[in-house]
C-alpha cells in the first residue's frame, strides 16, 4: 500500500512491475521501483509462491566431491542463479548411493522446487528413467539428457574439447596420441575419451590401448610409470590436470623429458597448472558460460512452459598452449630400441599404487 501510494499508482501495478508483467510504462516502473527502494520494500516471495503456485526455487543435484570440475561448475550454477531471482536447493549424492539420482530429485520434488538442475551425473544406473517423477523442466549439465517430459541439456563440450587437444598433437606432428582417461562411470569421462579415440580414427591413426586412471594424482604418477616404459610413446592427452601432473612426475623420475621427449596435454586448467614445471597445456572448461546458460534456459522453460525451449549454444573451445608440448623428438633408426606403437584396444584400470581457439600462458 504504501508504495503503491508513494508512486501515486494502484497497488495492481506495483505488482505488475514487481511481477516483471508487460503493459506497464517507463516512467511508471521507475516511479514504482524508485519508491520501492525509498522505503526499503521486497517482494514477499512466500505470497508470491501462493499466488503464483511457484516456490521460486531450483534444487541441484550434484556428486559430492570435491574435484575441481564438478565444484568449478557448481560453483558457477550458484553465481548464475543470483541473477534469477530464484533461491537454490542443493542435495549432494555419493558414488555408490543406492538411490542415485532419482533419489536426489525425488527429495527436491518434495521441497516444491520449479526446476532442477543434474550436474556432472555418474552412470549409478538409477538415472536413466524420470518419466513418472514430475512435470517440472529438468537441465542436465554434463551428460545425455534424462528421459523427463521437459528434460533440457547443456554440456561443456568435452568430446569437442577432446578432439581439439588430439588434434593439436597431430598438428604437432606426433605420429599418435596416448590417452589417461577418467573413470568410465562418468559421462564426462567417456566423451573425452570418444573425443580422443573418433579423432585418431579420423585421421588414420593408430589407436593406442587406453588407461583409466580416477582423476587423481597417484593414477597418473601409477600411469606415467607404465606408460614410460613404451618408448615409442611420444604424446599424451590426459582426461583432467590432476592425472597430468602425476603422469609428468612419473615420465621425469624415468629419464622421460617433457616436452622433449613426451608431451602432455591435461584438462580442466585448474589454478596450479600455469606453475608446474613445465607449466601445462590444457584445455580450459568454460564452467561459467555453462551454467549462465543453462539457468537462462531453464528459467525460461519454468515461467514459459508452454512457449518451445530456448535454442542451446556451443560453449566455447579454448586450448591453453603453454611449455608441457612441443614436436617430437626425431625418429629412432631401426634397431635404437623403439617400440611400435599399440594396436587398438578396449580401455584396462591402472593397478592400485603401492603405498578451437588456443591460448598460450
């Protein structure tokens, strides 16, 4: 009432501009807004929710882990949803979880939430059907869309982003390119290491026997150890940093330079990659771009559910190149010891330890 007075309109219109409704001037949202914060007004969301049938509020369901991508990205959903006006619900799921995600959105559903967010899912094998949990619109960030009535998808590119740290070792001018992929429970895991294998295929390459590492550094220290042991081997495309910089210690402590002898290219660019030695070439996940776009789709499936969804876009591809790569060292003659290189081959767990556009940084 009292704003509505203040601004000399009806108390109608100060819902319409509070609203965000069309058919409202100007001059006459800026009178209503400017005695809005006049007298220190905000939107009653608790009246707005019962007026509206709407919680103003998106639930997460994310891993709990603390690995830099995943926390990276939810860290960037938290930034987007400041800008939306809606409040953000979080529920944590575990490796292992019997109820997985369909636990997770079945708990959000209780809460009322509006739209929900699945990032960076594992395949636990409970997430694959939806269907019978709700009608509210559903972005899943980070691997294939679930089977819900209004399931949208916005991921960060990784087979894209795969193929471009492939392909740059090719333009290198090494001969293949080893991969240290992820676990293969993660949908991210798997597109990177799809990336890796459809380029080699693409150019005619062969394709080296695959390392599944769990995007620690001990596997890729586990990894380097193994790896270094093939000296035909000149070139590897590592699924996240972590993994890279243990593969790096292990090629250093057997004589294996890098980038002289092998190069490394890593994912994700966490902040401690640019001061390695040598520092890393990886490929930068763009985490906020994602999640701002991703909100904006599902915010407009939430308050339009009628209207189709808004187009998705490619994020963007940026290859880090700083001093972990360079061309291969010349060829061995016949008879110096070097190995061929591995026929393909499925992908094998390392043992347990005993104990686009590039940018140069």
């Amino acid at each position: 009432m009292d704003v509505a007075q203040l601004a000399g309109v009806s108390q109608k219109t100060v819902s319409r501009v509070y609203n965000d409704e069309p058919y409202v001037s100007a001059e006459v949202r800026r009178r209503v807004l400017e005695a809005g914060e006049e007298l220190g007004y905000r939107m009653n969301n608790a009246a707005r929710a019962l007026a509206s049938g709407r919680t103003r509020s998106i639930g997460v369901v994310t891993l709990g882990t603390a690995l830099y991508g995943p926390a990276s990205l939810i860290m960037g959903v938290e930034r987007a949803v400041r800008d939306t006006g809606y409040a953000l619900r979080v529920v944590n799921t575990l490796e292992g979880d019997p109820t997985g995600v369909a636990g997770a959105v079945d708990s959000l559903l209780d809460q009322g939430v509006d739209g929900i967010v699945i990032s960076e899912p594992i395949d636990d094998g409970h997430g694959e059907d939806l269907s019978a949990r709700g009608d509210v619109p559903v972005l899943v960030l980070g691997a294939p869309p679930l089977s819900t009535p209004r399931t949208l998808a916005a991921g960060v590119g990784a087979d894209l982003m795969a193929r471009t740290a492939t392909e740059y070792l090719l333009e290198l001018g090494h001969e293949t390119v080893h991969h240290l992929a992820g676990p293969q429970r993660w949908y991210a895991a798997r597109d990177r290491l799809e990336g890796w294998r459809s380029t080699l295929a693409a150019h005619g390459r062969a394709i080296p026997p695959v390392v599944e590492g769990d995007w620690s550094a001990s596997t890729g220290y586990t990894a380097g150890r193994e790896l270094a042991a093939d000296d035909g081997m000149t070139a590897v495309f590592a699924a996240n940093d972590d993994m890279a910089i243990g593969l790096i210690r292990a090629l250093a402590e057997a004589g294996r330079r890098v980038p002289e002898d092998v190069s490394v290219v890593g994912f994700d660019d966490i902040p401690v990659a640019a001061y390695v030695t040598p520092p890393l070439t990886t490929m930068r996940q763009p985490f906020d771009t994602v999640a701002q776009e991703g909100l904006k789709r599902l915010v407009h499936s939430i308050e339009n559910p009628d209207a189709p969804p808004l187009p998705a876009s490619e994020p963007p591809v940026d290859l880090v190149v700083r001093a972990s790569t360079a061309p291969p060292p010349p060829r061995k003659t016949p008879g110096s010891g070097r190995s061929a290189v591995s026929s393909p081959s499925g992908v094998r767990p390392l043992p347990a330890l005993g104990g686009g556009a590039s940018t140069y940084d």
